[in-house]
C-alpha cells in the first residue's frame, strides 16, 4: 500500500507545472489537483471582476444599503436642518474644498455673501459638507471672504451626547473600490481628522477590486460620514445621476453598539471573481475543476502579496530575527520596481553617500516607512535597532510575520511532495475541531483514518508553538538550519513586545458555496457583473450573455486568513494570480 501511494505521489510531480522564480523563492511548489484542464484567462481586467464582500460575525454578508442614519439621532439633525436654508454649493467650490480636505491647500477663500443670513447658511453647509472643515469671515482686502481651513488635528470632537452612552461605538459598511483597507483608514481619518489607530476593522482586503466590510469608531456621528459621502460624489450636468471618484469609498447601514471591532471578528469572505477570454473552456471540464475542488480543496499558501512588491519582505523579517538590524534596514532602503521617483533619489542617495539627513530631505513624504528610518539614522546614524522600533509596531511585525509565512510554505510544500495528502499519526488538529480554534493536539495512529488533510494543521514557527510529532518537525527545522535560524531566535528581536509566538495553520481549505459558470461577451472589457455599488446608486445591469469571446464567473466563500488568489492557483495552474 505504500509503494502504491509513493508512486502516486511519483506521478503527480511528474505532471507538476514548474511555478515562476518569485513563487519558488517563497515555498509555492506543490498542487492537490488533478484530472482536468486548467483554467485560462485574464484576472482583475476590470474593477468589479474581483469583488469581496465580507462575512461579518453571525454569517452577515456586508453588503452596503442604507444611509440611513439611526432614528435615534434623526429628530435632532432635523432639528438642526431648520436653523439654517440650505445653500447649494457651486462646483468650484466643491473642488476647493476637496483640496483642502486632501491638504493640496492649507486655505480656500469663498467670495462672502453681503447678508448676515446669507453668510450663515453658508457658513453651516460647508460644516455640513465636512466637519473637519474650519471655516471664518474676514478681509481679503477691501472685500470680505469666508476663509476654509482644515481644523486641527484632535481626538473625536463633541461625543454625541444624544446616544445611549453604553452605546458608544458606531459601526459602518465601507464600501470601496481600487483601496487597500489600510489606504481607506489613512484617508478617513484624515477626512475626520482623528488618528487612524482610533478606526478599527476585522480584516484586511485588496486594492484591485470592489470590496466591503464592517469598520467602527468610537464617539463618531453617522452624520460626519454622510458628510464625507457627499465630498466623494459629484453631479452629472446633463443626468442629475451621482457620479462616483475614482480611487474612493462610500459608507453607510450605520448602528451603534456597546462592543468595538477587532482584528478576526469575521467568519470569512465571499468572493465574485471573473476570469476573461478564457480559451477552449467547456462545461465538462468546469464540472470536473468544481468537482476535483470541492473534493480536494487548495493548498492553503500564503500568496505572493505577502511578501510584498519585490518578494523579499520575509528577508527583511529573518534579519530582524536574527538580530542583524543593519542588514534588515539596507534591503528596507533598498529600491524596487514599483519605488516612486523621489523615493529612488532618496534611497540610491543614501547608498552612495550615508547621508541620511541629505536622503531624507529628498523624500516629499517623510512619513513613510523609508522617512522614518532615515529620520532616525540622521540623530543616530548606526543604530539600526533603533531605526526598526521607529516603525509602526504593524509594520515590524509584517517583516517577521513575512519569514513565518515563508517558512510555512515551504513545510507544506515538503511534506505535500514527501507524503502527497496522506494523514500521518502525529499531526496537530485542533482540540475542538467544529470550532477550528483554541488548544491543539496530536493524532494517534488510530484516529488518523478519522481525519483528512483539511482537517491537519501545521505550525507557523514561534518561540511558543506545539510541534508535531512526526517528520514534519524535522522538515521545520531543516528549512530553519538552511537560513541559520531555530525556533529560539523568534524570541523578542526588538524587545519583549515583539516576541513571535507562533500559531497553526490549515494545510488545505474546501471552499464552499462555489459556483462556476460561462458567459459569453463582445466588447474587450465589458462590463459582465452587477454589483454592490450598482444596487447602491440605483443602477439597473443584466449580462447580455451573447458574443464570441469567453469568460468564467467564479463565485466562492472562504474562511478568514485564506487567500482566494491561492485557490485560483491550483485550478488555473498559474502562480501569476
């Protein structure tokens, strides 16, 4: 019997595509299905070909609906609404205001209106508009203006007193397109003017795509959301339909709550993917692709985007655990590909000269991760250690959370072409395994038949992690001994607030709810799907569903930390997803 699955295993790397350089460089090397043809065609052509949308906690689909603001506060922004006559902004108003908003200006001048009631309301719909906005008469001459400014940088502004006071988080939907999570919350906590760290999420998403999700905040105003809504939308002349920014978001179905949102508060994601000119696809061989998946699952990487845009953020991380600071900040300053200009000059200044004052005053935004460092080096110009505890703690832990991924990958991918996706007696699985969290435990030789590899974890290393008890704890080690490293050194590189502890991970996920259909098109880059987006502004859209080119419409529900690029990996055999 096991001379028959050594041979199985013989065969399908004999069939195995040999992945690119940037995906063996990171462990992605191994497949778990087979018997169909793989899948071919173009991702991510248009936005809303990848579309998520995520499953809050009870199963909720944050799909966005309203924005409405809760009845509890509606009596006294009507209150509010009557003081004043609305005035209707001019366009170029708008703009302005935009600008400031977006710190293009520090100041916006507004020719005032020579009636007291007149300069009121005027005064009261920029508020409205924004409430970071600051606004004031004075004299630009002979002639009086209203002066808008940003007002200064502060905490929540007035709580609302009208709420419940134990209910004072606001949850919302953000529904957005072309933004990272971490982007959205830059620019909201800009627009509101309060520090990021004070918005809160369960889970981060892609840039390239549409995607929504639940954020909160405390002792926040729906109000103040409305208000940003209305500065990312314009007006269509000729329609009078809204018209969206690009690079944006809109947000709405608020509630108020007694508990916050943190980081995993959410069940997983739902995906709508859509694959174009898609070559000599049938639907028998997409009966057999949703067949084989739903059987075998994917092999549950962690995909390319997690080791950043030149594919070396683990190496930076096994510096830092290590301990070799000098060398982890030089690959940090170093240049790649997608640098920006001014940051290049910066960085190839510093490599030639050491200067990093001169570097610096090159970089037109000294925030940044490269800024910070430099900052450092210039009062203190070879402690690197300190430079690192400079960064935001996030970013230190994405360096050496980077090098656990890495070496899980590449475990996987040692025991998938050792032992293919038998279950051995040894291997972890969580004590309460409906739950998929909390203690874990070693299988014994008679249960392993209970069991199949969905149901398996493998460890991330840490200083605090159970091992398996089998040959996978050596493969660990091995993959650890080729970089110098062992699980000692994942114990406090930049101080006791940075010990990496470890924890599991599933070797494979089954997607669930997956569906897979083909659709017919025209035009190069037709739109083919309707989304949240579409619903929200009223848009009515059906696919047409006639024309000579191909396109797959994949649509799937996966858990949290599990990436739905790596699933396309296995049914397309194609590591450039």
């Amino acid at each position: 019997m096991k001379r028959e699955q050594d041979d199985d295993v013989v065969q399908q790397q004999n069939k195995r595509p040999k992945p690119d350089d940037r995906a063996l460089r990171v462990g992605l090397c191994e497949y778990v299905n087979h018997g169909f043809d793989p899948l071919h065609g173009e991702f991510k052509s248009r936005m809303e070909d990848f579309m998520v949308t995520e499953i809050y906690r009870l199963g909720t689909e944050c799909q966005l609906k309203s924005f409405d603001i809760p009845a509890l506060l509606i009596e006294e922004e009507t209150k509010e609404e009557n003081l004043c006559q609305h005035v209707e902004l001019s366009e170029e108003t708008v703009v302005g205001l935009n600008k400031i908003l977006s710190k293009e200006l520090q100041s916006f001048f507004i020719p005032a209106p020579a009636n007291k009631e007149d300069r009121t309301s005027l005064h009261k719909s920029i508020g409205k508009f924004n409430e970071a906005l600051s606004t004031e008469t004075t004299k630009d001459g002979n002639d009086s203006v209203i002066k808008v400014t940003l007002k200064r940088r502060g905490g929540f502004g007035n709580r609302d007193k009208r709420s419940d006071k134990n209910n004072h988080y606001l949850h919302f939907t953000i529904l957005k397109w072309n933004m990272t999570t971490g982007d959205a919350v830059l620019r909201l906590a800009k627009q509101l003017n309060i520090k990021p760290k004070n918005i809160s999420y369960a889970g981060l998403k892609d840039k390239r795509g549409i995607t929504s999700q639940r954020m909160c905040c405390r002792f926040l105003e729906p109000k103040r959301l409305v208000g940003i809504n209305r500065s990312f939308f314009g007006a269509n002349s000729s329609s009078g339909d809204p018209v969206v920014f690009k690079n944006s978001f809109i947000m709405g179905d608020f509630e108020f709550s007694k508990k916050g949102i943190n980081l995993g508060d959410l069940c997983g994601n739902r995906f709508s993917i859509v694959l174009r000119d898609c070559k000599e696809t049938t639907s028998e061989n997409l009966e057999k692709v949703k067949h084989s998946l739903l059987k075998n699952g994917f092999l549950n990487y962690f995909g390319l985007q997690r080791f950043g845009n030149n594919g070396d953020t683990h190496k930076v991380g096994k510096h830092i655990l290590r301990k070799d600071y000098q060398s982890a900040v030089e690959l940090i300053l170093t240049p790649n590909n997608n640098t920006k200009k001014d940051v290049v000059a910066s960085l190839n200044h510093y490599k030639t000269t050491s200067d990093a004052a001169a570097a610096l005053a090159k970089l037109s935004y000294k925030a940044s991760i490269e800024g910070l460092i430099l900052s450092s080096l210039a009062k203190e110009p070879n402690n690197f250690k300190l430079a690192l505890k400079r960064l935001h703690h996030k970013q230190q832990t994405l360096y050496t959370h980077a090098y656990q991924s890495y070496v899980w990958n590449n475990l996987v991918s040692r025991r998938i072409r050792t032992h293919g996706t038998a279950v051995l007696a040894g291997d972890l699985v969580y004590e309460c395994g409906e739950e998929n969290e909390g203690p874990v435990r070693t299988l014994r030789r008679e249960e392993v038949s209970n069991y199949d590899l969905s149901d398996i974890l493998l460890p991330l290393p840490g200083y605090d992690v159970q091992l398996p008890d089998n040959c996978c704890t050596g493969f660990l080690n091995e993959i650890l001994e080729e970089d110098d490293m062992s699980i000692e050194d994942f114990k406090g590189p930049l101080g006791k607030e940075f010990n990496v502890g470890g924890c599991y991970r599933n070797v494979l996920f089954k997607p669930s709810e997956f569906e897979a259909n083909i659709v017919k098109y025209s035009e190069e880059n037709e739109k083919l799907v309707s989304t949240n987006l579409d619903s929200v502004l009223g848009r009515e859209f059906s696919v047409k569903n006639e024309g000579s080119r191909t396109a797959l419409m994949l649509s799937f529900t996966l858990p949290r930390s599990c990436y739905a690029t790596m699933l396309l990996r296995e049914i397309m055999r194609s590591d450039d997803v």
